[in-house]
C-alpha cells in the first residue's frame, strides 16, 4: 500500500504521498479542476496503480472524490477533529498550513489504516434515497424556523388572528393573512364578507364558522397602523415562503414514497410499527443496503449515536451523551422509537421500565432505539418483514436461559 494525504480548497488540492517505509514520494500542489486532477493522477501513478493507493482526506462529499472513487483509489474519510490532535501530538508548535495537512493525513494513514475503513459508496438507488431523504428534514426545519418567526410577528403586530384557524400553516390561513395582512384590513370585514371568503376557499370546518366571526368583535389589544404598515410586508413574504415550503415538502414526500417502493426492501421496512410514509424512508437511508457496511451491532449503534460513551479511568466510571455520531440516523431512530410506543406493546413497556429506573424521556428512547436498532439489522440481513410474534419469543426464550446458565455455573 502507499499511503497520500490530500488537503482540499476550492481552489487548490494539496498532495503528500509516501509508501510503507514512510518514505516521501512526492508531494505538492495541483488546481482543483479536471486539469488539476489529471495532473494529480499521473503523479500518483508514477509510484503505483490506483487500486495500491489509499487517500485520506477531511471530507466524503465533493464531485472529485467520486472521480477518484471511481478511478480505483481507496478513500479514507478522516475527522477532522481527529487530523487536528494528531497534527498536535506530531508538533507542538501549532503551525497550521495545507501543506503540512496533507503531510499529517499522509502520517495519519500510514500509521492507522489498519483502524479505519474506507470510503463504500452504497447503490446509487439508495444513495438518491438518503439524499431526498436529508434534504426534506432541512426543508422541514426552514419550515419550523419560518413558522415560529411568523407566530412571533402575529403575536406582536396582529393579535385578532391569533387562534383563527386551527394550524398557522395551513394553506387557508396563510391565504388570509396574504389577503389581510394587517389587524386593521381584518376588523374592517363584515360578517358576510368574511363567510363569502371562507366559502370561495372551501374552509372545511363549518362548526369553526360561528366562533371565527365572533372574533371579528371580539375586544382586542389595539397596535398602531404604522407598526401594522410596516409589519405586513414580513408577514405577507413568510405567508408566500410557507405555502413554497408546504408545496416542496409534499412533492419530495411524493418523490421519497415513489422511490422506495421501487426498492426490493420496501416491504420489510413499511412493515416496521409506527413507521409511515416518513420514517421509513429515512430508516432505509440510514440502514442501506450494502451488508458489509458495518462490522457489527456495536459499530451500527456508535455511528448512529443510540450507544453512549463511556470515560473509565482508575476508579472512575461515567457514561455520557454520544455527541460524535450521524446526527440524521440518530434523529430518524429516536423518532421512530417514539412513535413505536404507540404501537408495539414490548416498545412501551421497555419504555416504561426505563423512565421507571430514572432516565429521562429522551434517554428512554435512545434506549429503545438502541434496542431496535439491533432487530432493524436483523430484518435488514434476512430481508423478512417485521413479526411481534418472533421478537417475543426470542426474549421469552433469553429470559428461561438465564437460570440455566447460573444452574450450570
């Protein structure tokens, strides 16, 4: 094996390359571009064939890592966090460069192959799944993060609107505050205009109708016109992002549903209790496909951050909050787990004996999640759908094994 560094810019791609013996072979500095690239290839393979170079680098994301990976080079995905301790240990006088990163990648790799695994692309059909899947959980937080700024402009600027309609995100009520953006325009309508309205947008909550217009009547904290006149230009601009937001959101769900079940996996993964049209396409994307991925159930539940951390030194023992771990698959497993109390009975009542020995509710569903997660494995690997029935068994089974083993102990 030879062993480079490469430390990336958007400009530049830095270069160290050394063999076995630690030996520089070369090293410097090519344009990162597809001249650039070609330049770095024939450097590199002056020494030796791609499939006999491993590349540790401080990023798996980027049109010229696929290049390389597909070119027959070995890649290296390296933490950064990790790079800069290193970097440390090998000198302490905090001299920081590109140059001397690629050098401490080249070191760092040469010196810990061996405990690190290299970059495995999964199938592109599930790629593409875990793609779509991330970019609808950032759609949803701007969703979060525009619906909580209008609720703070509404309560402040627009009092009368508050409670109107059931949800401030629905498409009707969002329409109203585009139509009447200010608490004036809304108290000026009379009972018939504001029942025309309704009716023209098809509101389906007649019940509702009666106490909407009581509130056009209702006493109300007043707010002057020009707070009024200057606020509904931000409330009419978050009304306009929310319908987008709403309308992008159900479109990548379509997309999300439509592709997954177009994958051979689709139906052990729907099968899962409490899943639903969005948790199990993301449970999916987290899992993937490719069987060697992961060595073990413990390299599974660290990467996806359901295992805690334990710091033991001397007499000392504490475990603490995984903060190093996939943030996406530790969301999507503990979403999950909640969602399964509602509908597996040995899921609450693990559940339940957790908050019983003191954890909290979050720590209760990592908990839980730490436990499916191992039967998610499990399904994953023989490709069946999920049975109650079989999990019971398994437990029931573990439990009257325990006595016998202390029997023969």
């Amino acid at each position: 094996m030879y062993y480079c560094g490469i430390d990336w810019s958007d400009k530049t791609l830095e270069y160290h390359l050394r063999n076995a013996e630690s030996k520089v072979l070369c090293k410097g500095v090519v344009a990162a571009g597809v001249g650039g690239m070609a330049e770095l290839y024939s450097k590199l393979e002056r020494h030796a064939c791609p499939e006999e170079i491993g590349v540790a680098i401080e990023t798996c994301h980027g049109a010229w890592i696929q290049a390389m990976l597909d070119r027959g080079y070995i890649i290296y995905p390296v933490n950064p966090k990790t790079v800069e301790r290193f970097r440390q240990a090998c000198s302490a006088n905090g001299v920081k460069t590109d140059k001397i990163d690629s050098k401490v990648l080249s070191m760092f790799l040469l010196t810990f192959h061996k405990e690190n695994k290299p970059l495995r692309p999964d199938a592109p059909e599930i790629i593409k799944l875990r793609i779509l899947c991330q970019d609808r959980l950032r759609l949803t937080e701007e969703h979060t993060a525009k619906i909580n700024e209008l609720g703070a402009v509404v309560k402040c600027y627009y009092p009368a609107f508050v409670g109107l309609f059931g949800r401030m995100d629905s498409e009707i009520a969002l329409d109203f505050l585009i139509r009447y953006p200010t608490q004036s325009q809304f108290k000026k309508l009379s009972e018939r205009l504001f029942s025309n309205w309704l009716g023209r947008h098809h509101y389906s909550c007649p019940r509702r109708v009666e106490g909407m217009l009581e509130k056009l009547h209702a006493p109300v904290f007043g707010v002057a016109e020009h707070l009024q006149d200057s606020k509904k230009h931000l409330i009419c601009y978050l009304s306009r992002s929310l319908k987008m937001l709403n309308a992008e959101i159900a479109e990548r769900d379509r997309q999300i549903n439509d592709h997954l079940d177009s994958l051979p996996e689709s139906d052990w993964v729907r099968s899962l209790p409490g899943a639903g049209n969005v948790l199990a396409p993301s449970l999916m994307a987290c899992l993937g496909r490719d069987p060697e991925r992961y060595s073990s159930t413990g390299e599974a539940r660290a990467f996806m951050g359901t295992a805690p951390v334990t710091f033991a030194s001397g007499n000392s023992c504490s475990v603490h909050f995984r903060r190093g771990c996939w943030k996406f698959a530790r969301r999507t497993l503990q979403l999950f787990a909640e969602q399964s109390r509602h509908h597996c009975c040995w899921a609450q009542v693990f559940y339940e004996k957790q908050r019983a020995g003191g954890r909290k509710h979050h720590a209760a569903l990592r908990a839980l999640a730490h436990r499916w997660l191992k039967i998610l494995l499990a399904m994953k690997r023989t490709g069946s759908c999920y049975n109650e029935a079989v999990y019971l068994n398994d437990q029931r089974r573990h439990i009257l094994k325990i006595p016998m083993l202390k029997a023969v102990n």
